[in-house]
C-alpha cells in the first residue's frame, strides 16, 4: 500500500483533522497530573487551594479535572522549587506561562485550516494572511525540516 494520498484523501483527512482540532479539550484528572509530574496529589491539591493552580471542576464533590496545559505548569512550579525558589515565587513565575503557555491552543483554533501537499510534501495550512486573503502560510515538511511558505491561494497545491 502506498504512502502517497491523492488530493481527495488528503482533503478528506484534514476535513476530519480540522473537527477533531477544533474541538479538542484535553484534560486530566489528578491522577494522571501526578504521575505525569512525578508531584504528589496532596502537593496538586494544596496548589490548588492556594491559587497557583486551577482544576476546571470547582465542585468539592466531583473529580477534578486540570487542562493539558496544567501538566506544563505543575512541572515550571516543580522545577523553580527544585531551583531554590520559594512556593509562591515559583508559582508567580510559573505564572507567566498562563499568559504565554495556551498561545498553541489559541493558534491552532483561530488559524488551522487544514492540511495539503506541496509539491508532493505534506503541509499545514495555517490560513490567509491578514490583509492578504489571496496567500496562505503553510508550514511544510520538507526532508525531515519544517520550512514556512507562503502561498497564492489560487495556486493549485
């Protein structure tokens, strides 16, 4: 069977891809957060008293569950602790990555708009330029490196 997918395919699977991307909402429960972490669920719970960290189900009676992301803080807060960092600088520190860490999720929902091939390489097509809706960024493999292109969206891919 054959690697290469014919255009159709190929429109198809990102049809598929873009669904899934778009309504994608990865979450963890504690367990999972602190075996991911190698961070006791006492230390998960207690940071979550204080602030430092949020669980998306506030219901005491519930499991909570933390976003994906969580697992990228819990990990910062770890770390700046393993660096000598009081709990609260750690986590103010860590802060920074609320603001800066879901930019991934952000890019993927606002400007994911699907995938193709470029001269025979897989791409993703990452939308039209602001002000310039005639071209599209796609981010394409090329021998195992990622090169960014723009393309006119009249071209035929």
């Amino acid at each position: 069977m054959s690697n290469e997918m014919n255009k159709d395919e190929v429109q198809e699977y990102s049809h598929r891809l873009y669904k899934i991307m778009k309504d994608l909402d990865l979450s963890v429960g504690i367990g999972g957060l602190s075996k991911s972490c190698n961070v006791p669920q006492s230390k998960i719970r207690y940071w979550e008293k204080k602030g430092y960290i949020k669980s998306i189900c506030d219901d005491k009676n519930k499991n909570h569950r933390y976003p994906y992301h969580a697992i990228i803080k819990v990990e910062l807060i770890k770390s700046f602790l393993e660096s000598g960092y009081t709990l609260n600088t750690a986590a103010k520190k860590a802060e920074v990555f609320d603001e800066t860490g879901s930019i991934m999720r952000k890019i993927i929902r606002a400007r994911f708009n699907g995938l193709a091939m470029v001269e025979k390489n897989p791409a993703v097509n990452m939308g039209p330029i602001d002000g310039e809706e005639d071209k599209s960024i796609y981010f394409v493999e090329d021998n195992s490196q990622i090169k960014a292109q723009i393309i006119n969206n009249n071209k035929d891919n």
